[in-house]
C-alpha cells in the first residue's frame, strides 16, 4: 500500500504523499483535516485507530494506525533512490506538520497500548477449531501453548 501511495513522488509527478493525485495517502490525509473530497471518492478500508488496535477486526487494511501508517510513508518517501526521479525533499516539514497534526495528540497516540489477553485456552488443535467456529483468523494466547 505504501509502494502504491509512494509512486506518484518517485515518479516525480507530485512533491508529497497527500498532494499525489488518486492515491488513498491523499484521501486519508483530506479525511485527518476534516476536508472531504468534492467528487465521489471509493471507501476505504479503515486502518486500526487507537481504540481498537487491541482487538482482531477483519474489516480494517491492516494492523497500522493511520498516523504510524503516515509516518512510515513520509520516512520511507524521503530516502533516496538511484532508480527513481523523485522523493520527499528532506527540507519538508514532517507530515503531521504538514497535516497540522497536534504533537500532543500524536504522542498520546503512540502511548503503550495493554497487551492482549488470550481469548481462549487449550491445545493448538483446540484453539484452531475455536478461531474456526468463531470465524477468526487466529486466536491470541498460542505463544502460551505448553507443548
């Protein structure tokens, strides 16, 4: 997802991340600051926000929160490569700079979240059928597995 939402900077063809045209990057950024786009945009799919990122949910992108997500692609964009005509130039200000994110709130944000409690107990045979009976990919607590 980061390659895709990158390739407009690396093909040059846009300064920043938010500022590509037709890459979700920008859309999640409109949605930060409460700026909808003025066309009909396709849904995303949400990334993890804070009070879930404990908690399985299958109907998120991934297992990222938007403003780690953010930060991942602002660093990764600003790395130079011999391959491709542009990056993020190292003279920009930080994204969540750029977004007006509050630094505040981002490091509330990244405050230590409590680990996850297993939800179930038992055999791995066990707990294979339980995560398959509940429509569960997985289930926490295999690592507590005595073997």
């Amino acid at each position: 997802m980061a390659y895709v939402d990158l390739n407009p900077v690396r093909a040059d063809m846009a300064s920043t991340p938010e500022a590509s045209d037709y890459t979700s990057v920008k859309q999640r950024a409109r949605d930060v600051n409460g700026r909808h786009a003025t066309k009909k945009m396709p849904p995303l799919l949400p990334m993890v926000d804070s009070e879930t990122v404990e908690f399985e949910h299958d109907n998120t992108v991934c297992r990222f929160r938007l403003m780690d997500y953010l930060e991942l692609v602002d660093s990764t964009g600003r790395a130079m490569r011999a391959d491709k005509r542009g990056a993020i130039s190292e003279r920009a200000a930080g994204i969540l700079d750029r977004l007006g994110i509050d630094e505040r709130a981002w490091l509330r944000h990244m405050q230590p979240r409590k680990q996850r409690l297993p939800v179930a107990v038992g055999s791995l045979e066990r707990l294979k059928a339980y995560a398959a009976s509940t429509g569960r990919k997985w289930v926490s607590g295999q690592n507590l597995i005595a073997y």
